[in-house]
C-alpha cells in the first residue's frame, strides 16, 4: 500500500532559489522606490504651497474659499510621502510584518489623499475658470481713474504689474472704459499697463510698444491651466510609485510555499 506520493518532476533547489531572487528583487525595487518616494515629496510640496499662494495672491478673484482643500490635501499627502519611502527602504533590512502592513497602511491613505487632490483641483480649476470673467470685469469697470486709492483701482493695478498684462483680453479694452469727458481726447490706460523698462510712460495708448498688450484673463487662465497640469501629474507620478511599492511589499509579506507534492496518494484508499 502507497501511503505517500512525491512528484518526481519537483524540483527544491529550484523552486528555493526562484523563492529567494523574486524576494530579492522586490528588496531592491522596494529600496529605490523609497528614494523616489522621498523625491516625489518636494514636487508635491511645492504643487501645493503653489495652489495656496495662488489663491492669496488672487483672492479678490476666487471667491470660493474651497480652491484652498486642493493644495493642503497635497502638502498633507507629501508630508505623509517621507515616512512612507523611510518604511520602504527600511523594510528590506528589517522584514517586519508590523511594518509592512504600516506601510500599506500609509500607501492607501496617500492614494486617497492625491487622487482627492487632483480630482479637486481639475473641478475648482474649471469652476474658478467661469468666475473669471465676470469678476475681472467687475473690478475694471469699477475702476476710479480720480481716486487711486480705490480698493478696485488698486486691485486692478497689482494685477497689472504681477502678471505684466493690461486690460480683460488686452490693452484696447480701456478705450471703451475710460469716461465719457476723457474720451473725446487722447486716449490713456492705466499707467500700470506700462512696462518696466520705459520710465516715461504716460499710459498713452498712441504709444502702444510702451505697453502690456495681453488681457489679464488669459494670463489667470494659463495660471490655473499650469496649476491643473502640475498637480495631475505630480500625483499620477506618486499613485505610480505607491503601486510599485505596494506590490514589491506584499511580495515580501508572501509567505513561501515549498509544499508541491502530494500527501497522501488517493490510491492508497482504493
């Protein structure tokens, strides 16, 4: 009677030696993905100190408070990017199983964080995009050409000489702006339209290579384009990273199988 069957074909020392180069390669893929964890930190950092200085420069444009959510979720994300690449470089060294599932812990909040991030920004992008319009054309039409002092005077003319540009969609919108007795003469924009390097600017639109020709709205448009596409990519770029690392590392939490053969051979009942 046969009371035990072991498959001729199995072959240990194989199967031992495939076990331990799949661990080993997942150790050093493991061990470079911290490093880039680490890396992908300061772009998302800066994404997010940029989304926040962005909004405090133009407030008086974005009325939604909520284009602030964007940019901490990323800084909360890159802070949370540092301890996770330190787990995955410490975790070849030390195979923990405490800190493996730490770090898979960390990896599925920071999916969530970032993918919440981008998502966010891409709609109040959009939405502050529609908002635009209308707000900048409050503001200049509300410009006091007397009283310099006025909050929407003042307004308009930081944004003026921030962004280099003059008018909505460009210089010649002042012609219809100006008032019905300065019309009638030599047209003027504001002296903010003038650029830098010509220190006799009057603001006379006569003098037209003295002046900012691109719309102030296009400029906040390429602003917040840039900022969509920067912070799409800096968290695609780390979701990539995070799934790397989540595999490498639950390879590592695999326990090896060297059982391939059979125990009892169904024979030895018959």
């Amino acid at each position: 009677m046969r009371g035990i069957g072991f498959n001729p074909n199995f072959n240990p020392s194989l199967l031992c030696t495939t076990e331990s180069w799949g661990r080993a390669l997942a150790k050093i893929v493991l061990t470079f993905i911290g490093f880039f964890l680490w890396g992908a930190s300061l772009p998302l950092l800066f994404g997010g100190m940029f989304v926040i200085l962005t909004y405090k420069s133009y407030q008086a444009f974005f009325p939604n408070q909520f284009f602030l959510l964007p940019g901490w979720l990323a800084i909360l994300a890159a802070g949370f990017l540092f301890p996770a690449g330190s787990l995955a470089m410490y975790i070849p060294v030390r195979n923990s199983r405490y800190h493996q599932g730490t770090l898979m812990y960390l990896l599925l909040v920071l999916f969530c964080l970032e993918a919440s991030s981008a998502a966010m920004t891409q709609v109040y992008s959009a939405k502050a995009g529609y908002q635009l319009k209308s707000s900048l054309g409050q503001f200049f039409h509300q410009y006091n050409w007397s009283f310099r002092s006025h909050c929407s005077t003042e307004i308009v003319d930081s944004i003026h000489k921030q962004l280099k540009c003059c008018g909505i969609y460009n210089y010649t919108d002042w012609i219809g702006a100006l008032p019905k007795y300065l019309q009638s003469g030599r047209v003027f924009v504001p002296e903010s339209c003038c650029k830098e390097t010509y220190l006799d600017c009057s603001g006379d639109l006569n003098q037209s290579e003295k002046l900012f020709k691109e719309g102030c709205l296009m400029k906040l448009e390429k602003r917040l384009h840039f900022i969509t596409y920067y912070m799409a990519w800096c968290c695609v770029v780390a979701i990539c990273l995070e799934m790397l690392a989540a595999i490498s590392n639950g390879v590592l939490m695999k326990a090896p199988l060297f059982q391939d053969f059979h125990i009892l051979d169904s024979s030895a009942f018959s």
